[in-house]
C-alpha cells in the first residue's frame, strides 16, 4: 500500500470528510472493538476498510438533521451518496415500486453506474424522495 496523504485535501473521498467546514481525515480504527458501542448499535452506521490508508472508517446512512443543502463537488461520487443516505432503511425493492422502476435501476444509481435511462431513473426516484434538483451559480453570473 502506498503512503496515505499527509493533507485532508489530497485524501480520497473515503479517507476524508468535511466538519464544520473544514477537510479532514475521518477518524481512523484498527479493529472492530476499538468503534464505540454507541457506533456499532447504530443500524444507520457501518464501517468499511479504506483502501487509501488501511484502516476502518466509520460510514453513515442517514442525513444530518441540520441539512438542508448540499453542493455537489463531483457529482460521480456526491450523488450515490445523497441517494443512499435519502433511501435510509428502505430497501431498494421498496423504493423501486413506489418509483415504479426497477431494483436494479436504483442500485446502478447508488453505484453510478452508467444505463440509457439514467436520468429518467433518476428523476422518478428524487420524486419518491420528496427532493428536488438544483443548481448554485457563484454571484455575479
């Protein structure tokens, strides 16, 4: 394995995060055990081995209470996110009938993975969601 950054910035997605505005390493676990109790009871919250630094990361499957709005960055990566943490507890069959799409179609979207009917896919399920598409220009255009 390869040196991990030594700077937030240069990490990948999955060894970095962003609190309280800032980009910063996420904490980083040797083992199961060392995860506190309250974590590893929590069914929104799993843990995952990181590919950039070796250690185990702590991932959420649920918005924050105080989130109204998210910029996109790389909207490859923020997009599977947002639709995993909206989805929450239901499983992919459940928001797939109510979308009247296909399971798969919905897991393609969470993985980013490319299909003719992508975008149409994509608007049925942020429907079911309750969430709406937008855009943030800089000031001045």
């Amino acid at each position: 394995m390869a040196n991990p950054a030594a700077r937030p910035q240069d990490a990948p997605r999955e060894c970095m995060t962003v609190r309280d505005g800032r980009e910063v390493f996420k904490r980083r676990y040797r083992s199961e055990s060392e995860i506190p109790d309250r974590l590893r009871g929590d069914p929104s919250t799993s843990w995952y081995s990181c590919g950039h630094c070796g250690h185990l990361h702590i991932g959420h499957t649920r918005m924050g209470t105080t989130e109204k709005f998210r910029m996109f960055e790389d909207l490859g990566e923020d997009l599977p996110d947002l639709l995993v943490k909206l989805r929450g507890k239901a499983t992919h069959k459940q928001v797939a009938e109510v979308a009247g799409i296909r399971p798969i179609r919905l897991k393609e979207l969470e993985t980013g993975i490319d299909h003719h009917e992508g975008l149409r896919t994509l608007g049925k399920v942020l429907k079911v969601y309750r969430v709406r598409l937008g855009v943030a220009l800089p000031a001045g255009r």
